[in-house]
C-alpha cells in the first residue's frame, strides 16, 4: 500500500477515528524525539566535562568586556539628550510663523441615505 493510498484511505473514515490516529502518531512522534534526546543527552554530557575550564575562561573574557562598555543607560541618555538639545537650537534658530485664526468654517458634509 502507498502512502497515497493509505492517505486516501484514512481520509474516507469518520472523523473521531481521524482524531485519534492523528493524537496516536503525535504521541508516537514524541517519544521518539524524547528518546533521541536522552540518548544524545549522556553523550552531550560525557563531553562537556573536560571542556568546563576553558568555559569559565571564555566567562572571565566576557566579564572583562562587560566592564569595559559603558552603560546601557548611560548611552542612551546621552543619545536622547543630544536629539533634544538640537531639538531645541533648531526651534530657537527658526523663525515661528504667526498663527492666524481662520473665521470658522461649515465643513463639507455628505448627505446620510
């Protein structure tokens, strides 16, 4: 039987047997995922051992890297404050249109149906 046929055939069937195939193949797809983990898993293990110390090594690097950078918060002040301090040197620099008051106007309005 092909996997067309097979495909075919489980389509002609009720929808709750459907259901309970696809739950059924779910299942079996999880545990062979899970079991693929665990096995993979202790061999995962057995090899970082060994390798922990040059680990902490890259730790330490990082650490030194992190001190080195300014703050987060501190760029990002210092960002903000520049864009409003050219914010307000270019509002000072410009010349302000006067506002004039327009006399009210009726606003154009289409008809209800």
């Amino acid at each position: 039987m092909s996997v067309i046929e097979y495909i075919e055939k489980l389509q002609k069937k009720p929808r709750h047997i459907r259901v309970q195939i696809m739950w059924a193949s779910v299942t079996v797809g999880a545990a062979i995922i899970f079991g693929f983990w665990l096995w993979s898993l202790s061999t995962l293990l057995a090899q970082t051992a060994p390798q922990n110390n040059a680990g902490n090594d890259q730790l330490k690097k990082l650490g030194e890297i992190k001190k080195e950078m300014p703050g987060l918060w501190q760029s990002l002040s210092a960002g903000v404050g520049s864009i409003i301090d050219t914010a307000k040197n270019d509002m000072a620099a410009s010349p302000s249109p006067a506002l004039q008051e327009s006399p009210a106007q009726p606003a154009d309005k289409l008809p209800l149906e």
